[in-house]
C-alpha cells in the first residue's frame, strides 16, 4: 500500500483554480470512474469545487478488474443469513480493516489540499458503500475538520469507539435506498444515531424504490447539502430528512 493514490478528476466549473475540493472515495470491486461520473451534476451547484475520485489500493478479491479499500468476505455467515441486524454488526466490526489503509487516503488529502493551496475546511468527502465506510472512519479522524461527509449506501465502523476516536468533528449527510440488499438500511439509522450521539450534526434521507445505487433524489439532496458546508452557512438539522428513529 505504499503507492500514493491517484484517480480521475474533474475540473472546476468556473476560474482559473478551485475554491473547493470534493473527493469522492468509491464502493467495493469498482474504481474511480464509477464516481467521478456524479461530478458535471454536482458541478452545477458547485460550480468553484473541483472533483477528485481516487482508485482503491488494492485489487478487489471478489472482482479482480475493480478495486478495494480492504478485504469484505461477500460469503460470510451474517450476509448469508439476510439478516439486517447482523449484517449491520458485521459491517461495524470491521474499523481495524479501516485503520490499514487510513494513512494513504490521509496522506492523499493532504497532498490534494496542499496542491490547490486549500484548507481542511475547503474539502468534503463523498463515500458510496465502502467508500463511506472509509470516509466517516477517516474523515472524523483528520487532524483538522473537513466542510463535511455525504454517505450513500455505507455504514459506521467501529461505532461503539466512535466518541472517544473523533478528532475533527464535521457535518454528516447519510442517503440510502430503502431496497438496498447490500447495505441494508438499517446501517444508515445505527450511523445516524450513533453519530448524532457522539455530538456530530447528521442527517440522513431515505431514497425510496433505490436499492445499492445513487437515485436522482439523493444527488440533489447531496447538493444542496455541499453547498451549504462549503459556503459555511451550514446549520444543525437543516439535512434531516425525516424524525430518526431509535437504531435499538
């Protein structure tokens, strides 16, 4: 894992460098042009943000053309069995996986940071799937808060360490399709929750009849979230879609 990340990109709509950095960080056995494709939607909202979508390190075990951010057994017990809750404790045992390849998406922001001559707080993270996974377990921990974390489809590493872990408190916007089988649903709610107890402003919305994707809904919701933590005029439970309900 010692070779820099890299991925494709998409420039700035507008100017001669950018005000902002979105990294968007892909999901299990693809690569960085799965993602890099939300980017012309998201520029018009956010026309000063260049986009970055970098490929995992690793070469995917279950998919060798895609790539991985770490190992994830597809056969285990949890995801053979269909149970949500299960699957959900599977998924939120995995934080040591995480912390393997930290310091490469670490180092990678800071370099991409330091190229555009931008600040921690010029950048937000993107996660789809494992790609969230990675970003909430890396992008809480940073040395400096970042503008914020967009979720789709992921789930929370390592909850129950959460608080005690945070270094770099930033704003969290979770989306994910009800009929997600990957994922279950059930994921976004223990995150939200968990988030949301350990002091963190978090929403979340439900994209109905979407299942392992991003539907249109939830990229204008992603939108109008960045806009608002890049612009800095964020506020506290402005992206809550619905009441949350108790993860149990």
């Amino acid at each position: 894992m010692s070779t820099p990340l890299d991925g494709p990109r998409h420039p700035q709509a507008r100017g001669d460098s950018p005000k902002q950095l979105i990294v968007l960080l892909h999901g299990y056995g693809a690569d960085g042009q799965d993602l890099i494709g939300l980017a012309p939607y998201l520029a018009r909202s956010l026309p000063d943000a260049a986009f970055v979508a970098p490929d995992a390190p690793e070469a995917c075990e279950m998919s060798p053309a895609g790539r991985q951010w770490f190992g994830i057994n597809l056969d285990d017990p949890a995801r053979a069995s269909g149970d949500p809750e299960k699957m959900v404790q599977r998924y939120g045992a995995m934080g040591s996986r995480a912390d393997a390849v930290a310091p490469l998406l670490h180092d990678f922001l800071d370099a991409e940071r330091d190229r555009h001559r931008l600040q921690d707080r010029d950048i937000a993270l993107i996660g789809f799937s494992q790609g969230t996974m990675l970003s909430l377990h890396v992008g809480l921990r940073r040395a400096r808060p970042l503008a914020g974390i967009v979720g789709f489809s992921g789930a929370l590493l390592g909850g129950e360490t959460l608080a005690a872990e945070i270094t770099s408190p930033a704003p969290v916007q979770l989306i994910h399709g009800d009929r997600d089988e990957m994922v279950p649903a059930l994921a976004m709610f223990h995150a939200a929750g968990a988030l949301g107890r350990a002091g963190l402003p978090v929403g979340f919305h439900v994209s109905n009849g979407t299942g392992h994707g991003i539907a249109q809904d939830g990229i204008e919701v992603a939108a109008g979230f960045l806009t608002q933590v890049l612009s800095g005029r964020f506020t506290a439970g402005g992206g809550i879609s619905s009441p949350l309900p108790d993860p149990g």
